[in-house]
C-alpha cells in the first residue's frame, strides 16, 4: 500500500535479478467414461490436453493483464504436465514456470493452472 492505505504495485526496482521457479498443481473432477475419451483423444472438440496446454502457457503469459499490480515479468520457461486419475475420475495438472526477474513467477503458475482447467472444462462438454 502506499502511505495513503492505497493499493499500489510494489517497487521491486532495488532486487537482484535470480533465477526463479514456481510450481502450482490442479485437478479437473469428471465421470469416468469423459476420462476415457480424452486418453483416447475422442473428444469431439479435439485433443483436449494439447490445448489445455497451450492455454496455460499463453494465459502465464497474460498474467500481468488479468492480475491487477502483477509485475510483467520475463519467463524463461513454462510447462504443464497432466497425469490422470482413476478414483475420483480426473486429470491432475502440474505448472512449471521459471524466469529472471526480481519478483516470483507464482502468480503465473497459479494462472496457468486455472486456464488449463478451464479449457478442459470447456472442450469435454
């Protein structure tokens, strides 16, 4: 906050630049049978996990315009890793972001997590 109690973007100007990596984990809950056809990439929308992906990586990136006083920062490397469950029926999402910069990349792992739920949501349906 400023002196004045209002919310402001915090001045990371005078930190080191390091290397940085976050990670954040999801799930997506679903019957057993939609588990089955996105292994077997029958969703009629396509390959679910592929675009899953992709959302994820493109949203990390986006993150300083969905996050108000989130820092744009320059990320190195981001992934998403999907394993399914069986009981519950899900698939368990993993995001992996690292960068240089002089504040952490967690919001961007966190925002990669929700894209990719999101888009597995939206393609099963």
């Amino acid at each position: 906050m400023d002196s004045q109690g209002k919310a402001c973007m915090v001045d990371v100007g005078s930190k080191k630049i390091t290397q940085r990596e976050a990670w954040a984990g999801g799930a997506v809950y679903m019957q057993a049978g939609t588990l089955e056809k996105i292994q077997a990439n029958a969703i009629q929308k396509g390959d679910v996990l592929g675009v899953a992906k992709v959302a994820g990586i493109l949203a990390a990136k986006k993150t300083p315009d969905l996050i108000p006083l989130c820092h744009p920062l320059r990320l190195t490397q981001e992934n998403l890793i999907f394993s399914p469950g069986q009981t519950p029926p899900r698939i368990e999402i993993i995001a992996q972001v690292k960068a240089q910069d002089r504040t952490g990349e967690e919001m961007e792992a966190l925002t990669a997590i929700n894209e990719a739920d999101l888009n597995i949501y939206d393609m099963r349906k």
